[in-house]
C-alpha cells in the first residue's frame, strides 16, 4: 500500500494511492489516525477504500505523508561518516565509537516539506543534500513502543518514505566544534515523501542478514551524483529502531532516517573525499531529485535565501557567584 496526503484546491485529502489515483481513507480517518491503528487495520481500510471517490494523482497536489511526531536522524552508514568528516570536521575518519552503537540527533518535524517545494535556505554557502530511507513507527497491539527488542521494533515499522536532511554544512561545522549535534546546520528543512510504502511492500527486497538492499540515487539538475544500496548500513532498520527505544519510547508517526547512503549520497562527502569543493554546493534555483527503489521520489527547487535577524557573540562574564 502507499499513503500519502494530498491538496485538492483548497481541501486536504488523506488516504491510499492506488494506480494513478488517490482515494481517501474510509469513514475520514487521517494519517495520523491510522499509524495509531497499525498496518493491520490499515490493509483492512484498503479493502473498504471507496473508488468512486478516487481522484487523478495528477490534479493534486502531494504533501508530506505525515506530520511527524518527532524524527530521529541515524548517521548509519560508514562510508558516510568517512567522507563526510572531512568536510565537516577537518578529518577523515570514523571514529571507533560509531561501530559501538547506532547514533542519531533529533530534528525539527515543524519544517518538514513535501516534493515539489520550492525549499528556501538560510544564508549559507555550502548548501547540501542528505539521500536517506526512512522508517515511520506505526502502533502495535499491546506494545507501548518502549525499550524493544530488535523483533519487537520490527513490527513496529509501518513503512518507508525517502528523506532529503537538508544541510548547510558551514553552519554545521561551526556549531559542531562546540560538542553537541548539528542544529541550525540542519533545522531550517527536511523533505519527507512521496508517500508511505508499507512495509510489506519492501520484503522482497530484504537480504539474508535483513538489510534492505534497495538502489538509492542523487540527482541534481539531471545529473546522476551518488548511488549506494541502502543494505551497507551498519544496523538494520529494526536495530535502529530498537536503539531509539532503548530506555525510552518510539510512538506512532515517528520517523527515523537511515543517515545519508554512502557513494556520493550528499555533496559533502565528496568535498572531503576530493579536498574541495567539487561538486559546487547548491544554489537557488538548482533542481535536487533523490529516487529509492521500491518506494519513490522527491524532487524539490532550492529557493533563495532568506535573511535572519543578526546573532549577538556571547558576553564575557566576571564569574561571580554572589550578587
């Protein structure tokens, strides 16, 4: 099955996309409601779908799939974090506490766009692209979604939809030489999308160690940058899943990223494989396209960008510790 949202003029609609159709979900569920009711009862949905009320795919226009509950962002692929580093941190590596656990960093679910945004930017000068496969949670019955094990998070995995971590890489490094994840460097937008693939759906594409080795391809402005198969992530999707879990909770539209696929899965990593520059960071008008086998893709216009107000340096401060 494949979820999406979609505006029809000034409505929203919910529902399954079916062929080159959208048909809205029985009785005027939202997505949100059926991540809540399982994939279970959402294959019973799909059976009572009403196709008198299907409508083109090509009349409307898609949204994000969902309005994420929180998105978690993995760094799960090792070629990745090789390249990338260099770009980043001044050096390539991988340190050996990547291959200890699955780490991910928190991002803004309020700044999620859909595919065929025009995306505007903040006042960067190395504007990138993150290709990633990303998981959103679905509920389970009987399970409160807290600290599973990785079977247990495996049934948790409604489907999959194609993740774009927007990046301006110069913000990234500055704020990450102060020892916390990227922030400002990634908050400003994130693209969710086509729709949501069950999970099902990707079974096939599941290898012996249960990795799904799916193709995942960049393109910018019709040139092919970076390929990978999704399978050479360091943990399956269920252990991601897991670890998100781990004392903690995973909920219902929750959206967890693989991290950006590696050979070329974002502009960074080739900067600092290549020591340069090359290929250019983006600029407004460049056209992004990332593509996952067996699941879709998002295209989006980088937009101009958008002046912030200044920020004030921190003040130097006496210590003091009376009044």
């Amino acid at each position: 099955m494949r979820i999406a949202r979609w505006a029809d003029g000034a409505d929203v609609g919910e529902g399954f996309v079916v062929g080159d159709e959208v048909v809205p979900f029985p009785d005027g569920l939202r997505v949100a409601e059926v991540l809540a009711q399982g994939l279970s009862a959402a294959a019973a949905l799909f059976e009572r779908r009403d196709r008198s009320a299907a409508r083109p795919l090509a009349e409307v226009r898609l949204l994000a799939p969902l309005v994420p509950a929180s998105i978690r962002d993995f760094v799960a692929f090792e070629e990745h974090v090789e390249g990338v580093s260099a770009s980043v941190d001044g050096k390539s590596e991988v340190v050996p506490e990547w291959y200890e656990a699955p780490t991910f960093y928190f991002t803004n679910p309020h700044t999620v766009r859909a595919t065929g945004d025009v995306v505007a930017i903040p006042e960067t000068q190395r504007l990138d692209v993150e290709l990633e496969l990303a998981v959103v949670i679905g509920a389970v019955p009987g399970s409160t979604g807290e600290n599973l094990d990785a079977a247990a998070a495996a049934s948790h995995i409604f489907g999959y939809t194609v993740m774009n971590d927007w990046s301006a890489r110069d913000l990234q490094s500055r704020e990450m030489k102060v020892r916390l994840g990227p922030a400002k460097g990634k908050d400003f937008a994130m693209t969710l999308g086509p729709w949501i693939v069950t999970a099902d759906e990707l079974e096939p594409y599941l290898d012996d160690d249960g990795f799904l080795a799916v193709r995942a391809e960049l393109f910018i402005n019709g040139e092919l940058i970076g390929h990978d198969l999704v399978s050479n992530m360091g943990w399956p999707f269920p252990e991601l899943v897991a670890y998100a879990a781990r004392n903690s909770v995973v909920v219902p539209g929750d959206v967890l990223g693989s991290g950006t696929v590696g050979n070329g899965g974002c502009l960074g990593e080739l900067w600092g494989r290549r020591g340069g520059l090359d290929p250019r960071p983006l600029e407004p008008g460049d056209e992004v396209r990332l593509v996952i086998e067996g699941v879709g893709e998002i295209v989006n216009v980088v937009g101009e960008r958008v002046a912030a107000p200044s920020v004030a340096r921190a003040r130097g401060r006496s210590r003091a510790r009376a009044r």
